[in-house]
C-alpha cells in the first residue's frame, strides 16, 4: 500500500500536532527493504547473517523491523549502536530452531515455549559471534546480546534500547507482509491472527511512538485485508504510567 493510501486511511489526528509525524511514518512497513541509508557496519552485520534468516522468512522480517526501529529511533531516545544490530540479528536463532519446528512456536495458538528460549539463546550466541568477528565494541556487543537472549520472553525492559527493539519486532506483526506469510504458517486464519494483535498489542508496546506505529499499521492492514473489527486500544506501557 502506497504511504499516500496509509494517510487515507490513518486515524490518527490526536490533536497534538503529531498528524504529520504519523502521515510520514506510515511509510513504514510498505516496502520490505532495509531503511536507506544504513551505514556500512550495520550493513556488514546483516550481510554477515543473511543466510540464515531464510528460515521463517525473517529476511523479510528483520528488514521491516529494521525500518520501524529506525522510525522510533528518530522520536524515542535510544541508542542506534545498540538498537539496530540488535533488530538486525534478533531472530538469527531461528535458523538453528529450524523451519520443521516452529509450529506451536508462536502466533494465537503457541502452546511451547521452549523454542521461543531456543531461538533467544542461540540467537545472543550467532550475534556475539558475528559482532566479535566485526570487532564491534564490547561493552556495545554485551547489550546487544542481553536484549536478544529475551526479546520475546521477557516482559519488562531494562533499557531504552531493550524497548524500542521489542516494540519495532511487534510492529511488524501487523503489516501486509507478516499477515501474507505467518497466518498460513501456525495454521490460523487472516481474522484469527488479527484478533490476536487487537488482544496482544494492548499490552506488548513498551513506547509511545511505538505504539502509534503499530495502531496505524494495523488498522491500515484490516482495511485493505477487508478484516472485522476496529483497533483500538494498542496501548503502550507508557500509556498506563
Ligand atoms: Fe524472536
Ligand atoms: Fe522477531
């Protein structure tokens, strides 16, 4: 959908003066391309993965979650030389998961966890390995490793960067591109996994302008998806401060 027919269908004019931020973030999510103008490191560390992220189509996924982290980067406060390796290498470890067991892994009918804590685990080892092999800066590297190794199990954040990362990986939930592949994946209709994000994102957000990003998404997807059922009440924990 073209960021022009995103604005159409936006429901968000809060009265703020944050329409036009919004309007321009909605560009977000519609291409599945790495944000431009990525710099060389951080290119290097996703070449260096590449490969591995065919498992689950999470080259696609790392991609838009990487356009939604840079997009909460430019209002939220956080730092890129954490946050964005960390999008970039957090689902590596699905790749040492394997495509034969990710059903019951995730998505409305998850029933085993124990592959959720696999994919983290293996996913904060690959990224020690690539980022030592960069040699980018340790005390960088030990974050970034901290935040992979409970990206989806954990429900608190201990840092900006912690936050922005969970919030970017859900917002990618709800674009074209997530409801065109992961649906079909855990055997859950179009409607199905769309409830489960209306139910979900009331309370995995963590950051305002996340939150908004993933609202605006969501409803943008229903609408052009034909799906039952208005968005509201994405919450992020902010919100309940
Ligand atoms: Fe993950
Ligand atoms: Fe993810």
């Amino acid at each position: 959908m073209a960021a022009r027919e995103r604005l159409a269908v936006s429901n968000f004019d809060d009265g703020s003066g944050a329409k036009n931020a919004v309007t321009e973030a909605l560009e977000v999510g519609c291409s599945d391309g790495l944000p431009p103008d990525l710099s060389a490191a951080y290119l290097d560390i996703y070449r260096a993965v590449r490969p591995m992220l065919a498992t689950r189509n999470n080259d696609v996924h790392t991609r838009v979650s990487c356009q939604f982290a840079v997009e909460i980067l430019r209002r939220e406060e956080g730092d890129p030389r954490i946050v964005i390796p960390a999008i970039l290498l957090h689902d590596v470890g699905w790749h040492v998961v394997g495509e034969g067991r990710l059903k019951g892994a995730y998505g409305p009918k998850a029933d085993n966890d124990e592959f959720v804590r696999l994919h983290e685990a293996e996913g904060a080892t690959i990224a020690r390995r690539v980022l030592s092999a960069q040699t980018y800066p340790e005390g960088l590297t030990d974050e970034i490793c901290r935040i992979i190794s409970r990206h989806d199990s954990g429900t608190a954040c201990a840092s900006p960067e912690e936050a922005i990362v969970k919030d970017a990986d859900k917002c990618y939930r709800a674009t074209l591109f997530a409801f065109m592949y992961f649906p079909a994946e855990v055997d859950t209709s179009l409607q199905g996994w769309y409830e489960w994000l209306v139910d979900g994102y009331r309370h995995w957000m963590f950051r305002a302008w996340g939150r908004k990003l993933a609202e605006a998404c969501l409803e943008s997807t229903r609408r052009e998806l034909g799906l039952v059922g208005e968005a509201a009440g994405v919450r992020s924990r902010e919100d309940d401060l």
